[in-house]
C-alpha cells in the first residue's frame, strides 16, 4: 500500500516569485516598462471590461512574493494545471461562480497559478475571470506534489472518469484546446490570513479530478472566521 503523501505546509508556499500576468491593469504595465497608459478621450473604462481590456500580456508585471497574497486576508489559490484544458477551464468556472461567495462575502482573495503563459489570456477573460499568476519557477506545483514535479502519464486519458469529465464539461458548453504542457498535476489551497496556515488542500489526481466544490465552500467559511476582527471605521 503507498504511503499517503504528507500535506503541504505554509512555509513550502512561501517565499515564492509570481508575476501577474492577468489582469494587467494600465498602471502595472506603467510601472513595469516606465511609461504612463492613458484612456483614450471620451473613453473612460471601469470595473471588468477596464481590467479585461487592460490586458496586455507583451507586458511583464513586477513579481510579488507569494506570501503577500494571503498577508491582509485570506486566499483561495487556484493551481491551474493547464489554461487551455477543458477541464481545467470547468473548474475554473465553477470557482468564478462562487466569486461572489467567496470573495465578497467571505473576503477572501481569489487567485489562480499557472506554469506556463500560454492560453491564459483566453482562460482569464472567459473562464476564470480573476487575477493570474506566473509561477515560472513551478515552485507551488512542486510543494503540491511533495517537492517534486508530479507528470500523470498520458494514458489517464484512456479512463473511463476522464472521458466522463470531458463529456460533462462539452455539455456544459466549456471548450478547451490541446496546447501546452498539460501533465503537471495541479490542486486548490485555502489559506488563511498572515501565518495562520492552511486551511483546505486538494492534489489533483487524474486529469479533471476537481476539488470538491462543498469543501471548498466551508474551508473559505473557517478561513474568514480566522481572519482578524477588522476595526470599525
């Protein structure tokens, strides 16, 4: 019998550079090549379509220190094996339909992290619709999997579960593609804020294997009610 993998520890996540690439909002792009992005006159986007239409990604954004996302509150990380898959794509969606849930009532910070630039453009404006970050490194992928680089063999594509998952997410109407690199395992992690830890991890196991959604709703619910008390205004 394999012995069960250890869980990842906060300290394996931290410390890790990522670079945003998705949204990149006018003055990331500014701060990154030196110049001033001004709309043009008469056109003054906002919310949404400012960010979306933002998005240039010939335009590299400074790198963060992983850790900074989950500082100030809690974080729902998103470990995107592939951003062209299909099925990573339906989990994408799934999550984003609970952004609401998740981020506004909650108050947690939802992001996705990516190995590989490509497709995410596309996998951001049409299916996750949040912040993504480039680990170049694969520094997250490699402490999900135990400090090592997890590749699933491609004939988990031949199991019956995946065709099934495939067959769902068509249905569903989510489209994907067979660009990049799409056998490193990836997984979801709810961390609470500061140093207080991990509260939620799920290591994808087979291609399409989605973290349960009831889990990941009640993980964001026990790492808001972690948060610090904020003070009145």
């Amino acid at each position: 019998m394999a012995p069960k993998p250890s869980p990842v520890t906060l300290d394996a996540l931290a410390q890790v550079p990522l670079r945003l690439l998705a949204p990149l909002s006018a003055s990331n792009a500014a701060s990154a090549t030196g110049t001033t992005a001004e709309a043009p006159a008469g056109e003054v986007p906002s919310g949404a379509d400012a960010a979306t239409a933002a998005l240039t990604p010939a335009v590299a954004a400074p790198s963060v220190m992983s850790q900074t996302l989950w500082a100030t509150q809690p974080a729902l990380v998103f470990v995107v094996r592939r951003p062209g898959c299909r099925l990573c794509r339906e989990e994408a969606v799934k999550l984003a339909s609970n952004r609401d849930t998740i981020e506004g009532q909650l108050g947690l910070n939802m992001v996705a992290v990516v190995h590989e630039e490509l497709g995410v453009e596309e996998f951001q404006r049409d299916f996750w619709k949040g912040p993504v970050y480039l680990d170049e490194q694969k520094r997250v992928f490699t402490a999900l999997s135990g400090g090592k680089i997890k590749k699933a063999p491609l004939w988990n594509l031949c199991m019956p579960s995946v065709f099934r998952s495939l067959r769902r997410a068509g249905k569903a109407g989510v489209q994907g593609n067979m660009k990049g690199e799409g056998r490193i395992m990836g997984g979801l992690f709810v961390i609470k804020q500061g140093d207080q830890g991990i509260a939620f991890q799920y290591k994808e196991k087979i291609f399409g294997d989605h973290a349960p959604m009831e889990q990941v709703l009640g993980a964001c619910q026990d790492a808001s009610a972690a948060s610090p008390a904020q003070p009145e205004v």
